[in-house]
C-alpha cells in the first residue's frame, strides 16, 4: 500500500469522502487511541432538498441500533438542525468497506502473495455468510437496505486497535463484526420517509435487486405491481408507495452512479478477476 491509500484507509486525519453531490461525509480527525468518527449530512442542491434524510439515516441506526446485536453502524450523536437547517449525524467507525478492503488493502502471506483479501475465497465464503448472518435478524424486523453493495459494508479489522496499524503487523478481516451503513434509504416499518425514495437504477454497474429494478420501472410508469411487494417484502404499505409514487413527483435520484461505476481493473486470474470486476473502486479522497 502507498503511504496515501494507508492514510485513505486507515488514517486519523480529518478526511471528505467523496459520495454523491446531495451528501457530505467526513471522516473526523481522531487522536491515537480514540476512536474514529464519521459525520454525514445531507443537503439541498438544484436536484431537490435532500436535509431531512439525515434525521431518517438516525432514526433508523438508533432504532436498530437500540437492539444491541443490530449489524448495522453505531450512532454516536445527531446534532439537530444548526442555522444552515442541516442536521449532521455522527456514527462510530464501523471498518474499512468492503470496497476498501478489495481495492486498496493488499495481502501479504508467505506464499502465495495475493493482491487482496478477496483473492482468497475463503474469504469470499466468510463475507457471503456473515452477510447472511446479519440479514436475517434485520429482515425479520421488516428492514430492507435497498443499496447493499461493497461500499456500504464495513468489515473492521483484528486485532482491535484504535491506531492506525504498524508496518508488517499481522492483520485480518473481522468478518464477525461486519456492519451496514448508509441506510437513509432504507426500509423500516414505522420510521416514515420524508418523501419518495430518491433511488434509481445504476446502469453501469449491476448490483440492484432485480425485484428493485422492477418496481423502480413500475413507479416511473405511475403504477404499483406486486414485485414493489415483494421488493419491499414486510415493509409498510407507505414505503410501498414512496419507492413507486403514483400520484407524486419523485425527487431526481441521487447521482452516484458515477462514483459507484467506477471499476478496479484486474489482471489476476479468471476466478478471482470475475469477483473482482463485481467490486467498485474505493471512493475516498481527500
Ligand atoms: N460509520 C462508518 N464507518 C466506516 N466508514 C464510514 C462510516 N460512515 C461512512 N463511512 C465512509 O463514508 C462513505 C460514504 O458514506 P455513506 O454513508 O455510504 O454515504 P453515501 O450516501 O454518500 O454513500 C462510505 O462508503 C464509507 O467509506
Ligand atoms: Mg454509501
């Protein structure tokens, strides 16, 4: 790793995450031995006024939060709307993404040195089946993430240390302490949303619920089907009705395609380079 996608990864320095125009994240600077911090707030921008999904992205962590086992970030504070009317909602550092893990974190083992963690897919095998693990409770609260993908998971890292780790420390994944973030647009039944779901299909880059995509089609059509149902599986009736608004004007969707699409080239072999073009490429900069 360079120096830059150490810090990008592992760093404690304030940093700006590049995400979409209608959100701002930072990584908060954290002293050594403190633990790190992100801040997240949404914004109005020319696509739609997007501030109040901040208060949602908290009372969705805090409700699933409150449960204890939830996989989902831990809220550490929402600060209410300042004079600029935009909440900010801090959570704790729940590891790097996944994302992060594919496209910058090399592996180094004896032998055979592999270019990432995913190169072993033992690894591949662990992520697939905590992902399984921390669903399952989260469906049967009737929660759906809607935009599950490599940069709204977060794998921390063993050993545990809030430092930033040292040249040639062994390391490793911890898979048992995987978590989601990034769940404004998400499902869950009795926290009600500000508005339609600002959700579209990512053409360049296929990793939507087929049953998504269908139902995003029938609410850009004005019509409601029965994969919305199943798409939403035992969400409300309202969230039904937000991700396929018959009588309302949706907002634009959010543009994240761009940053999403953007893929890490591969030269390894057929197996591994098919899981690896899945992956997008990490999104931070400074
Ligand atoms: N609690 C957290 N722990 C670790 N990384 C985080 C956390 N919150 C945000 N991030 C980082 O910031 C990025 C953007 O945050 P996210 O909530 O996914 O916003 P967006 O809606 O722009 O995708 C994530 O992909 C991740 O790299
Ligand atoms: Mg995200």
């Amino acid at each position: 790793m360079t120096p830059a996608e150490i810090d990008r990864v592992f760093g404690r320095a304030r940093l700006r995450m590049i995400t979409g125009e209608h959100v701002e994240v930072f990584r908060e600077e954290a002293r050594e031995g403190e633990e790190r911090r992100y801040t997240k707030r949404f914004l109005e921008t020319a696509s739609g006024d997007f501030r109040p999904w901040t208060e949602r992205e908290w009372r969705i962590l805090d409700r699933l939060g409150a449960r204890g086992d939830a996989a989902v970030a831990r809220v550490v504070r929402f600060f209410p709307a300042d004079d600029t009317g935009m909440p900010r909602l801090q959570t704790r550092d729940a590891g790097p993404t996944v994302d992060q893990w594919a496209a910058l974190v090399p592996l180094r083992r004896t032998t055979p040195v592999l270019p990432y963690v995913f190169g072993d897919c033992a690894n591949w095998w662990a992520l697939a089946r905590q992902c399984l693990i921390a669903f399952e409770p989260l469906h049967a609260l009737g929660f759906v993430h809607l935009d599950f993908k490599a940069d709204n998971v977060c794998v921390p890292w063993k050993p545990a240390l809030a430092a930033r780790p040292i040249a040639g420390q062994p390391m490793t994944p911890d898979f048992d302490g995987l978590s989601l973030i990034d769940v404004a647009f998400s499902l869950l039944p009795g926290v009600d949303l500000p508005g339609a779901l600002p959700l579209a299909h990512e053409a360049g880059f296929e990793y939507q619920s087929p049953r998504l995509l269908e139902a995003l089609d029938e609410g850009r059509r004005g019509r409601h089907s029965s994969s919305t149902g199943a798409a939403t599986s035992s969400a409300s009736p309202r969230c039904c009705g937000a991700i396929c608004p018959s009588s309302t004007t949706p907002p634009a969707p959010v543009g994240r395609a761009s940053a999403t699409r953007r893929r890490r080239g591969s030269s390894v072999s057929c197996s591994r380079s098919t899981a690896h073009r899945s992956l997008p490429r990490d999104r931070t900069a400074r």
